[in-house]
C-alpha cells in the first residue's frame, strides 16, 4: 500500500506499544504478562487511529516494536530466553534490542505470524492517513543479543569479532579481554546460575569495564562503530564492520514501508556513520525520515548538515526551559534566549513536552496538573515552524502515580513492566475511543488539545511556511504585561496575522496591552489599521483592534491558558 501524503508540519503521536489497549484493570506490580496483561498490535483499530488522527497527530511513533530482552518465555517459539539478571523489570527494557530483525513478540496476537501481524498494523495506519514511525537503536544491545529472524547470509553481530582485542574496528563490540563480567548488580536475579559474561563487554553508557552498577545501563552493551574511546581515535577506513551491519538493518525495515526512524542516543554514535548511512537510505527511500535524540547542543549542526538527520530532538533548549517556566522557576522571557541559541535550526527542532524518558506534566514531580502546562502546549506547538511530539496519555492527564515495578513513583510511565492505564482504558471504552467515558477534565483536556493541533493543519501562519517574530523586547514589564508570566509572538503567512499569547499564571489577567513594534510592520509590510477585527482561535471571541505601532492591543488572559488573535489583512492597495 502507498504510503500517505504527509505534508505540512509534522505532529507526532508517540504511543508505548505495549501499555496501548490493555485492558487489566488489576495490574499489580512486577507482575508477568500472564497476571497484568499486554496490548496487542491488534489494538491499533481503525477506531483508535481515527481518533489520534482526530487529536491532530499525522505520524504515529510505535515505542518498543523491534524485539527486546523480557523475562517471558518464548522458547516454544524458538526465540532464545534472556537470563533474568540482566533483563529490567519483567517486560523488559525497549532499549536493549535482542533480535534487530524481529518484532517484540509480546505484541502479536498469534507469536508465529508477529510479523504479519505487524505488517497489517503499518496498513492499517496509512489507511487512517498517518505515518508510522519506529525507533532505530544504534548505540547498545541486550548484553545476550542473538538473531534468529535475520535473513540468510547476514552474520550476527559479535559473531566475526576478536574478543581478544579490547578494540578492533571491525569488531562489533568493545571487550574487556580476559576478564569477566563482575556487575555491580544481582547477578543472578533468582535464576539457577549466575549470569556469565566472559570477557566482559563494555557496557552501552560508555562504561569500559567490567563493573558496571544498578545506574548503568547495565543491560545492554556498546556497539562499536571505529571510535576507540580509551586510546582516543577513530579508524573509519576501511568501513567498519558495524556500519555495514546497521546501514543493513536500516534497509530491512525501511523496506517495510515505515515513514520514519527515531533514532535512539544519536550523538553517542559517530556522525560519519550517520552521514554515511542515512544519505544511503534516502537514496532508496527518499521519503523516510530521520529524527535524533540528541541533547548536545553544540553538535547540533553537526548532526543535521553532515550527519543527515531531518530533525533533533530540542529537549535541554525549550523542554526545559518550558519546564522551568510552567513550574515557576524562570521567567516566560527566558523563551526568548531559548530560541535565540538555535536561531537558524527552529525548523527542524521536535518541540515536545512529555515523552518516555520524562516526568508527566500531571505527576508531583513536575506540574501537579496536567492543565498548569496548556500555555506550554501553545508556545512548544506554535512557537515556529518545527514538529511537535505529544506522549499517549498526555492528553488525558495521565499522571504516573503507581509503582509498578522495577519502575518505581517516579512520574514517568513504565517502559519496563507489564501495566495498564485507567484513562487510556476509559478512552478506549468498548473500542469506539472517543470521550463518552472519560472524566470531565479528561475530556476537556483533550479538547483543549485537539483544538491547538488541529490549528497546525488548518492555519497557514502556523504551518512550516508561517513566520516567527518575537514580540518580548517591544513589551517590557510593567502595569499592563507581566513578562515573567506572560509570553507573546507573532506568526505570519500570506494575508494572515497571528497575535499570540501564552499565560502561565495561575490567575486569570483582565488587562494586558501587547505593542507591535514598527520593525514588525516594515519587515513583513503589515499595513497599518485604526480598527482591524480579531478572532481567537481557540475561543471564538471576537474583538476590535488597532494595528499601528507600537499601538497597545488590549485583551484579557485566562488563567493557564492563552490567546490566538487572527487578522486577515487587506490586500495590497485595499
């Protein structure tokens, strides 16, 4: 099946595959999937891709679909066991791949055709017209990686290496010669034996010893990929044996008709792989797309212009500056400096607010309420011209509250155990997935989402093509703005103007006066209006306003909330 035209700015819809649909309502913790459950691919109805279409979202990010180590048993199945000591939680952590050419078995309804399964799970989303995007794990393994569903004549990794060299280019892992694994973890984890390890890999964040402790990603190993980290040197000619693999890997999947890869702990992985790889992808499929999780400002550029990646990951510029201003500790200001440190490359920066790796906006540990972050939502949405990513449950208000096993309270949502959502199941129902079940702020909540991304697709100021001006500096604080609470920009294509105002008080604001400065109506060639009639997007409300310089625009701001003011301008010469 053709894959759907996706045009216009990208939303995505990550979704952790296998919390998705299950329907347990008695999870307890650190149970197996027998006693908690697990959703399926089947899971993904029609109905269910509708309404995420519905939300705003054009691409899908299935979590966790390519096989990983688990502590559940597929022997039958001829998948080799994982020993439990270096397995996290019972499920299993999504990041220590065991079999790059399989799908997690855990997600399919019949084990044997799990791939065909997930196959029709790719249809399915294209029919609802989105795209799918899976994560592509680069940097470490599952310290028993072994593929059994790799295509014939393809070597495994690790099967060609010298163990005797702790680096070797053409080496797939790092070793520690002539050493064993002596972890700083339970080693044996309630098996009949210890887990054996002998030589020791170096561990996937970078430990190059055999003592790697319960903080470490002590689960997975590193790949190498002609970095020798402990003699400081690259040799990537000839081309190391893990490119080739990997590149491999990449085709296999991209073949599979995905639109995109998500590309886990990017910088940890040398960028002339990336430039290399990613350039030979795209000669094949052009229309694929590369995202970095990256969280090195400073390579960046790096990344994008040599490397090749389509867009990064903005998590220490505006993620957490947003954080920081929804909780009070920095002024709505500091927006400003945010993007002014990565003016330039706003366009291919994923702007998010929640996502597996971080706290929920509604849990203790960050917000308390999933609506103290509705004007982040407004400027890491609308801000510029860059994707957008929001995490399943986020919408809703899921607020991380259980322990659930080798996930503790921590405010993130389990990527380890078999679990459940109360709120995702109320959405879902009896499989119609719509509101009829959720709580009153459930619904609310996720109305108040839809109306922002669906703004995306249908506002052009808004889409890629909009343009960005910063209307801080002409609004310094005083009687009638509040700059530590109060963030306010402009977008623009066309005949279409857009005021808009993110307020992070917790107290509505009856008065607060916006000046556009003279340079905004020369640089884009505003024409000036004594009275120009604005709507708010998001309320409907209506207003008379001038446009002239420097002219204060009054409104009122609700409290957590914002404003969107359209004008559409006069043609020239009107």
């Amino acid at each position: 099946m053709e894959t759907p035209s996706l045009t216009g700015k990208p939303v995505i819809y990550q979704v952790f595959t296998r919390l998705f649909g299950n329907t347990c309502t008695s999870c307890k913790p650190n149970g197996t999937i027998e006693e908690n459950g697990c959703g399926k691919f089947a899971d993904f109805t029609p109905a269910a891709l509708h309404s995420i279409r519905q939300l705003g979202a054009t691409h899908i990010w299935y979590t966790g679909i390519i096989a990983h180590a688990s502590r559940t048993d597929y022997t039958a199945h001829g998948i080799p066991s994982c020993h439990p000591a270096i397995v996290k939680g019972n499920a299993g952590s999504p990041y220590a791949i065991r079999d790059y050419y399989d799908v997690d078995p855990d997600l399919a309804t019949d084990v044997e055709k799990r791939m065909d399964e997930f196959q029709a799970l790719v249809e399915r989303t294209h029919r609802a017209g989105l795209g799918v995007v899976i994560d592509f794990v680069p940097n470490h393994v599952s310290r028993q990686y072994h593929s059994t569903a790799k295509p014939q004549g393809i070597s495994d990794l690790g099967e060609h290496d010298d163990p005797a060299k702790a680096f070797d280019p053409q080496n797939n892992f790092y070793y520690i010669p002539s050493t064993p694994l002596q972890g700083r973890f339970d080693m044996q984890a309630g098996a009949s034996a210890p887990y054996s390890e002998l030589p020791a890999k170096a561990t996937g964040n970078d430990r190059f010893d055999p003592y790697p402790e319960t903080n470490d990603w002590y689960e997975t190993i590193k790949l190498n990929y002609g970095r020798d980290y402990c003699g400081c040197g690259t040799s990537f000619d000839p081309i190391p044996d893990t490119w080739k693999k990997m590149l491999h890997i990449l085709l296999y999947w991209a073949s599979k008709n995905i639109d995109a890869f998500r590309c886990d702990m990017a910088e940890m992985v040398p960028a002339e792989f990336w430039h290399y790889a990613i350039a030979r992808v795209k000669k094949q499929y052009p229309r694929v797309l590369f995202i970095a999780e990256i969280y090195n400002p400073t390579a960046y550029r790096t990344y994008l212009d040599f490397g090749g990646f389509d867009y990064l990951y903005d998590k220490v510029g505006l993620y957490d500056t947003l954080r920081a201003v929804t909780c009070g500790y920095a002024p709505a200001r500091a927006v400003t400096t945010c993007w002014q440190q990565t003016d330039g490359l706003r366009h291919r920066l994923l702007n998010f607010l929640e996502n597996h790796d971080e706290q929920r906006i509604a849990s203790p540990h960050f917000a308390a309420e999933a609506e103290r972050a509705l004007p982040a939502l407004l400027v890491s949405a609308l801000l510029d011209q860059g994707p957008f990513m929001l995490y399943f449950g986020q919408e809703l208000g899921e607020p991380a509250a259980d322990a659930e096993g080798f996930s503790g309270h921590d405010g993130r949502t389990t990527i380890f155990d078999y679990w459940a959502l109360p709120a995702l199941q109320r959405w879902q129902g009896s499989g119609h997935y719509d509101t009829r079940h959720l709580l009153p702020r459930e619904a609310d909540l996720r109305a108040r989402y839809a109306r922002v991304l669906t703004l995306l697709h249908s506002e052009a100021a808004l889409g890629p093509q909009g343009r960005f001006y910063d209307l801080m500096y002409a609004n310094p604080d005083g009687p009638c703005f509040d700059g530590f609470r109060t963030y306010v920009w402009l977008r623009q294509h066309g005949r279409e103007l857009l005021l808009l105002a993110a307020h992070f008080a917790d107290e509505a604001r009856d008065r607060t006066e916006v000046r556009i400065p003279a340079h905004a109506f020369s640089f884009w060639q505003i024409p000036q209006l004594p009275a120009a009639t604005a709507t708010d997007l998001l309320t409907g409300e209506t207003l008379t306003l001038p446009l002239k310089p420097d002219t204060p625009l009054v409104f009122s701001l609700p409290a957590r909330g914002g404003r969107i003011w359209k004008f559409t301008l006069p043609e020239t010469g009107e």
